[in-house]
C-alpha cells in the first residue's frame, strides 16, 4: 500500500496509541468530508487538551493533519477551503485502512500507557536536565548525525515545545506548495524570465570579461535580476492601504474578522485600516497562500518572502524559506557555482549580506531555520558574528530537543529521496557546518538598518540604523586601473534609473547599486514612487540631514589630476536643500547640481578629491523627501545622473 510519509510514522506506534489517535483524526477528516462548509469543523484549538495530550505528542499525528491540508494560524491549525479533498481522502482512507488491519487480527494490543511528558517520544519531549556545559562557539546543524551536546540548565516547557513543534510542522509542510508544477506555473506567467536570463546572461559575460578567473554562474546572477524585478515592478509594501472610499490616509487601528474567502486564502488575521477622514474601514487580509500573493502583489516581509520563494522555484533556482524567531522572513539560494547557500531579502533587495540583521538592523537573534522541500536545517549560525550572545538567547526549548526532532522530520520527508540524493544534502550540510564555525566579520553592505516599511514601523521593531557611527564607515575608493593609468583617464557615469555605475574608462565596467561604489553616507536611501513612475535618492524618513559621498584617490599609483569635469543632478520642494562640494586636501569648492557639466581649473594638481552631497530642509512629516538626488523618470533610461571625468597626469 503507498501510503504517505506521514501515515508512514503514524504506523510505527504501538496498536492502542495508533488506534486511539486514528479515532480523531478520521473524526476530524470526516465531520469536514459530512459538514465542508461548517468553519467549526475545520479548525482545531492547539490549546485543546484533546489536541495537545493525544494528538502532539504521537510521531506522524500532526503530520497527517498537516498532510491532509491543514496550516498554522496564530492559535488553531486551520484547514483552507482551497485546500484539496482529494488529498485529504487520500490520508483518510490510509489511515482507515491501516485501522481496519489492526482490527481485523494485527498484533497484540500493548498495554495503554499515560501520555505525560515524561511518555513523550524523544522527537517532542523536553530532555532531562543537566549541568550546563561550555557553549561551543558555533553548534552543528540539526539534521547532521553527530554527538548531541548537553541541554541548558533549564529544562524547557512542554507548551514550548509544542508550540515551537507545530511552528516546525507549520512551516515544514507549506513549503511543499512551492513545488505544485500548476502554482508554479501561474508563477512564471507574471515572471518575464526571458528578459531576467538575458540580463543575467549580459551580466555574467560581462564579470568574465572583467575577470577571466570568475567563478560566478548563470544562476547567481538569474537571483540578482529576479530580486531587482520583483522588488522594483512586481511586489509593493503596505504600512496602511490609502482609504477604499475616498483615498485618504488610514491608520492599522484594529483587527477584523476574516471571511470565508479569507480563510480559503490563508487569511487568519484581518487588519483595519481605518480612515479618520471618512470614518470607513478598508480591510487588509494577511494572505498566506502564495497564489493569492500572485494577485494581490502586496504585503508586508511575510507576503514578500512568501511569493518571492515561490517565484524562485517556478524559474528553477533551488530555494528555501528562512524563519527567524525575532518576527521576519526572507529566502535562501542554492548556488550552484559557489556550492553555498545565498542570503536574499526581496524586501530590501539584498543578495548575501547575512549579517544585515544582527548588525544593521540591531535583532538580537536566537533562532533561524531554514525550510525547503527536503529538509529541515538551523542556519542561525549564518546569521550572527556574536554567537556566545546568540546561544545565550536560545531557552525556548532545549538544543537536545531541537536536534532529535529536526532529525526527525528530516527522516520523514526523505523516505522517498534517492541515495544520490540524500548523499547531496548531506555534504551540502557538512560545507555549511564548516561555515557555521567561525563567525564572519560585517561587510559595508550590512551596516546600515532597514529600508523597508515606514520609519514608525522600523522604530518600533527596532530594526532602524543600528549605530549611527556605522554609516560613517569608510567604504568605496576609485582608483586609476592599469587601462586608465595608461589612457590618463577616469570617467564614471551612475543612472538612477539602472541603479548602476558605468566606468567607461575602464572597458565600460558596470556596478550594480548606488551605495556599491559610495565613500561613505548617512541617513539616505534610494526610493522608488511607483505611482508616479520616478525614482530618487533622498533622506531616510525621520532625518533631518542626510550625506553621501564618493572619493577618488590618485597618489596611491603616483598621478595627480590634470583636470576635473563634473554633473549632478538634484532636485528640491518647498523648503528643502541640496549643497554640493569638492573636497581637495584642505580646499572645498561648493558648485550647483543644475545637471549641467562643471570644470573646476582650481583643482589642478590634486591627488585626490571627494564630492560630497548633502541633504537638509523640508516642510512636515514629508520633510524627508523634500531634499532628492538624482530624481528621474523611470521610462527615461539613457540619461545618466551623476558623471565624472578625471584627466591625469604624472605626480
């Protein structure tokens, strides 16, 4: 009989735990099969006793349930109505078989035994205190075979453990809609994956002619472009939705109930926006079906990390969902080329910044966990450079108990993986152990706090600019290559609208990202209007003053500069101010960003020069927009926004 892997493990208790447990499920699956449009039957309170004394603590009792469609919510494990009842008859009828078996003249009966903590399999239970050991400086991947270290002092409590189980549970199983070939080809009809390769193509040929020794694959940069579109045209980010009525602002003042359609969608929890102007209330459901997500393009770091895993699947990139028990969500991508795991936040439009969080955004991790079709792993450890801090963090349940029951999900899913497979994650496993072990130290691009949500939003999750010394750190210094050493020249063009650098002395070499090539910055941020088809550098929101600038350095290579041309562009409402400057050692010469090309004879002779751009002024709460760089329209894409052209000469 093929039953699933579920119904597998639920086989492997004894006769009275089985048939006990199969009496509720199957009265479970057949009041909804009796009654499919009563919401009291497809809901179940994790809270119950029943539940969480006869259910939780069975191996493969709360998979089936998972298995038969039912998701997480906040407190129930809920099942949609788009979930399908052919797969829940299936688990239903496997089950009753396997009773019917049992009953009719399987083995003998064992004695009934009392479910307490102490009964729990070992995947659940909390294990047995003991003294504290040393922490190890980066502990092992669960799903990894190897000695378990000593549990915590403090044992953790069952309630824990059960919660944390069905968030395990919850998660594990929702990444299996990601591999639906239907969803995932709604997914590719709203991708434009021609135009994505082509520029990935374009891009990686480019890296290779640049640098014939690049190890980079098509695929890493396919994840680039993706988190660009998916960021820049497909997904928007709500603070509150602009009111249904009349279109003025709302305020998240409460939560509504959810409807049928809701609740068919994934949708436990519905916000309300509410208008003081009108007094009316726009509804936000909190969708978590990534097919809705296909529809609504719209969410907060949820509904992003949600869709943007399953889009990364549809175009064929191996990819999983990473949760972080400090409240967010982002996507990990296997790299073929590489032979590692990729951080990616479509929120932020990041790709291998791993530490963003804990030093940029300040999070004072504990757990992160990282979900795909075929396992279970605990990337925490990728994540921190402080990881003594982090172990110290880790008292939800015991290290012990997380190790066996990732292991044994793990086991359960992989049933029917091939050797060739398992032999695959396994070493992916053991080359990330290896990076686990020593901490990494921050790159400039993990410095500063998050861009994504309103500055209220981030000021209350405690996720703005972790130090503000961290944007005052040096970065990016353009030096003279071999090539613009011997033509004398260095001329550097960037386009807001691209959001790239173009050195054309240097065989047009192209960076991605207006911070990849800045000096240093402080309180901006490059912003996006999609209503009005513009873009922008501007303030963060809540600055008062915000700077950024490039440096160019000749002396290291013994040249100096011959002369200097230069055009800004910058833009200003109501109140607001852009001053511009050259800093040559001890001179600064301010100039105008009219977007015109400046020389600059006096700077004759210089070694090095610095332009400087600052910020300030502005009326109201939009006072942060009120001062911008570089703004210009979307569908102009020729015109480039800052340009520089150095002539050198012999120092």
């Amino acid at each position: 009989m093929g039953v699933s892997p579920a119904v597998t493990t639920l086989c492997d208790n004894s006769d009275e735990v089985f048939l006990d447990v199969a009496k509720l499920l199957l009265t479970y699956a057949d009041n909804i099969l009796r009654h499919p449009n009563e919401e009291k039957y497809r809901s179940i309170r994790i809270g119950n006793p029943t539940f969480s004394t006869k259910l939780l603590p069975v191996k493969g009792a709360v998979e089936c349930l998972f298995e038969m469609g039912f998701e997480e919510a906040e407190t129930h494990l809920v099942l949609p109505k788009s979930a399908s009842v052919e797969q829940l008859k299936l688990i239903r009828e496997s089950i009753a078989a396997e009773r019917d078996r049992r009953l009719q003249g399987g083995q003998p009966v064992q004695p009934r035994v009392q479910v307490t903590a102490a009964s729990l399999p070992e995947s659940l239970a909390p294990a047995p205190a003991a003294p504290a050991a040393p922490a190890p400086a980066a502990p092992a991947p669960a799903a990894v075979s190897q000695p378990i270290p000593p549990p915590p002092s403090q044992p953790s409590s069952l309630e824990n453990s059960m919660s944390f189980f069905v968030t395990l549970q919850s998660n594990f199983q929702h990444v299996m809609m990601y591999e639906n070939p239907e969803l995932q080809q709604k997914a590719l009809s709203h991708i434009p994956h021609q135009q994505l390769s082509s520029a990935a193509q374009h891009k990686l040929k480019e890296a290779k002619a640049a640098d014939p020794d690049c190890k980079l694959g098509i695929e890493d940069f396919l994840v680039l472009e993706l988190l660009r579109w998916f960021k820049q045209d497909f997904f928007s980010w709500v603070n509150s939705l602009p009111c249904s009525r009349c279109g003025g602002p709302t305020e998240n003042a409460s939560s509504l109930s959810p409807s049928s359609d809701d609740v068919r969608w994934g949708a436990q929890r519905v916000e309300n926006h509410y208008c003081q102007l009108c007094r009316f209330s726009t509804r936000f459901p909190r969708y978590n079906n990534p097919e809705k997500l296909l529809e609504t393009r719209r969410g907060r770091c949820g509904e992003w990390a949600n869709c943007f895993t399953l889009c990364c699947r549809a175009i064929g990139l191996e990819a999983r969902y990473i949760w972080d028990s400090t409240d967010h969500v982002w996507t990990e991508i296997y790299s073929l080329s590489q032979r590692r795991w990729l951080h990616c936040d479509s929120c932020e439009n990041v790709c291998d910044k791993p530490l963003l969080y804990e030093v940029g955004w300040g999070k004072k991790l504990a757990y992160v966990l990282a979900f795909s079709k075929d396992q279970v792993v605990d990337v925490t450890w990728r994540y921190s450079c402080k990881h003594p801090e982090v172990l110290s963090r880790r008292t939800r349940v015991q290290e012990a108990w997380l190790l066996h029951t990732i292991n044994g999900l793990n086991d359960s899913r992989q049933q029917g993986v091939s050797p060739g497979r398992k032999k695959d994650l396994t070493e992916r496993l053991l080359v990330e152990l290896v990076e686990f072990i020593s901490p990494k130290k921050p790159k400039p691009g993990e410095l500063g706090g998050r861009n994504s949500g309103s500055m209220a939003w981030r000021t209350a999750r405690g996720e703005t600019r972790a130090a503000e010394s961290s944007t005052q750190a040096e970065g990016y210094v353009f030096t003279p290559t071999e090539k613009e050493k011997s033509d004398r020249l260095l001329h550097v063009c960037y386009s807001a609208t691209k959001d790239q650098y173009c050195r054309l002395s240097n065989s047009s070499e192209v960076v991605q990202g207006w911070d990849q090539c800045v000096w240093r910055k402080e309180s901006v941020f490059r912003m996006l209007e999609k209503d009005w088809q513009m873009v922008y550098i501007s303030r963060t929101e809540g600055s008062s003053t915000g700077r950024m600038s490039w440096k160019f350095d000749f002396a290291a290579v013994g040249m100096k500069m011959k002369s200097v041309s230069i055009r800004t562009s910058s833009q200003t409402f109501h109140t607001g101010k852009v001053s511009w400057s050259l800093q040559a050692g001890l001179a600064t010469t301010e100039f105008c960003g009219d977007g015109k090309m400046q020389s600059f004879p006096s700077l004759s002779g210089s070694s090095d020069i610095v332009v400087v751009a600052e910020l300030s002024g502005g009326e109201g709460e939009a006072s942060w927009q009120h001062s911008q760089l570089f703004r210009e329209s979307l569908k102009e894409t020729e015109e480039s926004s800052f340009e520089i052209l150095i002539h050198l000469e012999d120092a």
